[in-house]
C-alpha cells in the first residue's frame, strides 16, 4: 500500500471514530460480543484464557511468537486495537515463585520494564485480574507503519500465574502529526471499553487445575 493511500486511509479511519466507539461501547455493554478462547493453540504455552470483544471488531491469530490474537475496531481495520501475548518467565530449573518474587516483578519501579525501549511510561500499578497478581501501565509509543508516523497509546495489562505473563494490551493510534490532546480524547473514549474486555478476561486453566 502506497503512503498517500495509507494517509487518505488514516483520514478516514479517524474521522469516524467517534461513532465507531459509540457502536463499539453499546455492542458490548449489549452483550453482542464474540469471544477468543486460547485453548488449544500452541502459543499459548498451556494456558488457556479468555476475553470478549465487540461483535463489529475483527481478529485474527498473531503473526510473531508469543502472539496469540489480535482484535481491532471496524472489522479489523481500525486504529483501536488489543493484543493477547503469552511469555515465558525465564527462570532456574527447579527454582519455585514466590509472593515476594511477583511483588518485585510489578514493583512501581519495574514497570518500565515492560515497555518498548522507545515508548514513555506514563503511569502504572499493581492490581490483580481474575484473582492474579496484575499490573496496569499507561505509555504512549511513535510508530511507522509504511512511510506514514503513527502515535500510539496503550493500556497494558500484565498477569503473572505459572511462571509466565500473560499480556493484554489495548491501544488507540493515530497520525504523529496531529496533536496529542486529539489522541488523550480518542483514548479516554475508549478506556472504558478497554476496560470492560479486561474485565471479561478468564484465567481457564486456574480453574481447571485439580486440588
């Protein structure tokens, strides 16, 4: 795809987004939702987990390793989007967690950590989601996407269960050329509904496991 086509297609992308969000939210909160389950799929090292999205947003498997699934607003082609990442802890054979082991993985001054190199942290906090030690973490990253500069900004959810990280991040972009505060609008919009398929998110295999 040409830049000048990506750029015309930006345009687009963006000017509807206010209503996109608006069918999105309802969608939801309407329980038209469609729902990834990733049992079965080898990437997921295992584990088996869950989350809802709206019914007019589009998924398809991940393309890199630890990628399991992403969604993305007007059946795929939107600029709001969620991803699903499962990874391994890499730790000694034999070596057993510990509460203190996860309490320092999501310390406050950890979380940049987990971010790209070339993205600024914003904020971030350790919680929990489906009864897993979570951490939360707000940053923005620029992007290029075929000649066109995209900004990003993203909420990422953390979970750590079994010596692995389970990673659901959310982002909305937009052009690098715009103003941010058009970009901090179009985020706050989405962040509830982000939040809500959060919410959805099921930790299968923790339910399944036998006393």
């Amino acid at each position: 795809m040409k830049a000048v086509h990506v750029a015309a297609w930006l345009s687009i992308v963006v000017s509807f987004s206010s209503y996109a969000q608006q069918i999105s939210w309802t969608e939801f909160m309407g329980g038209k939702i469609a729902t990834y389950s990733s049992g079965g799929n080898p990437k997921a090292k295992g584990i088996e987990v869950s989350f809802d999205y709206p019914l007019s947003w589009g998924g398809a498997e991940g393309k890199r390793p630890n990628t399991l699934y992403q969604v993305a607003s007007k059946n795929g082609k939107g600029l709001e989007l969620c991803n699903l990442v499962i990874k391994d802890i890499p730790l000694l054979v034999g070596y057993t967690v510990t509460p203190q082991d996860v309490a320092e993985l999501f310390k406050p001054t950890s979380l940049r950590d987990f971010i790209p190199s070339d993205a600024e942290f914003i904020t971030g906090t350790m919680t929990t989601i489906d009864g897993q030690p979570e951490a939360w973490i707000h940053f923005v990253q620029e992007i290029d996407r075929v000649g066109i500069q995209l900004k990003m900004m993203w909420i990422m959810y953390s979970v750590y269960i079994d010596k692995k990280l389970i990673i659901f991040s959310c982002s909305v972009g937009d052009s690098a050329s715009k103003p941010v505060e058009e970009l901090q609008k179009r985020y706050k919009a989405y962040f509830p509904l982000f939040q809500q398929m959060a919410n959805s998110f099921v930790i299968h295999s923790k339910w399944k496991r036998r006393p």
